[in-house]
C-alpha cells in the first residue's frame, strides 16, 4: 500500500499524488512532465537532452558521458518527480485535501470520495496513469 497526497481544483477535478520514488518521472523525464503539465520543466529538459547528446554523445562508443548524465537526471527526476508535481498542481489552484493509502491512484480517490462522501470528477480519464 501506498501513500497518496489528494488534490482538488476548484472546479472540483482532483487528482491523486502518490508519494515517494516516481518510476514514470524516472524512465520518461521530459515526456512525462509534458503529460502532467509541467510544461517548463518538460521543455528545459527537453532542449537539455538535446544539446548534451549533440555536445558529449558518442556514436562509437555503447556508454557515453552523456548517458551517465542522462541516468543522474532520470535519478533526480524519480526522486523528486512526486513533489514537483505536487508544487505543480498548487501553482494550478489545487488545494491538498487529505492523504489516504491505497494500491493505486484510482483506489485512493474512491477512498478518499468514500471517506468524504463526495462525487469524484477525475481530471483524467478511469484507468490511464
């Protein structure tokens, strides 16, 4: 079971945040901060990737020392990752509501709409992550 921090718009989308390691922010980066709207962050790093394997990357070579820097930033993005998107949603007018422990994003919000007694209107559709 995992934690999840619950967000509420003002339009009343919410939108769980699960906390600790973010595998997602860990193996896609900038894609998956284009995907939850981070859009400065996925673009930075987005040109970022590109300058380093234009300037360090390596074709004949299977590990170049744009690789390794490209592990530390996917290192980084997976530590951090969760609480970018928590700072993220606030700037967007999000407002942390609660935390609850469940198996999965759509567990924690029928959890936390079970507990709160409310009607749940997802900012994503059932079933994508």
């Amino acid at each position: 079971m995992t934690q999840f921090k619950i967000y509420v718009s003002p339009l009343g989308m919410t939108e769980p945040v699960k906390q600790g390691w973010s595998w997602p922010a860990f193996f896609f980066g900038f894609i998956w901060a284009m995907i939850k709207k981070m859009w400065l962050l996925g673009s930075l790093t987005m040109v970022g990737a590109v300058i380093l394997y234009a300037l360090l990357g390596s074709a004949n070579q299977p590990f170049s020392l744009a690789d390794l820097i490209s592990l530390g930033v996917g290192v980084v993005f997976g530590l951090y990752g969760n609480s970018w998107r928590e700072a993220s949603l606030s700037a967007r007018g999000f407002a942390h509501v609660g935390t609850v422990t469940a198996a999965s994003s759509e567990g924690a919000l029928a959890l936390h709409v079970s507990k709160a007694g409310l009607t749940i209107h997802p900012s994503r559709p059932p079933g994508s992550s």
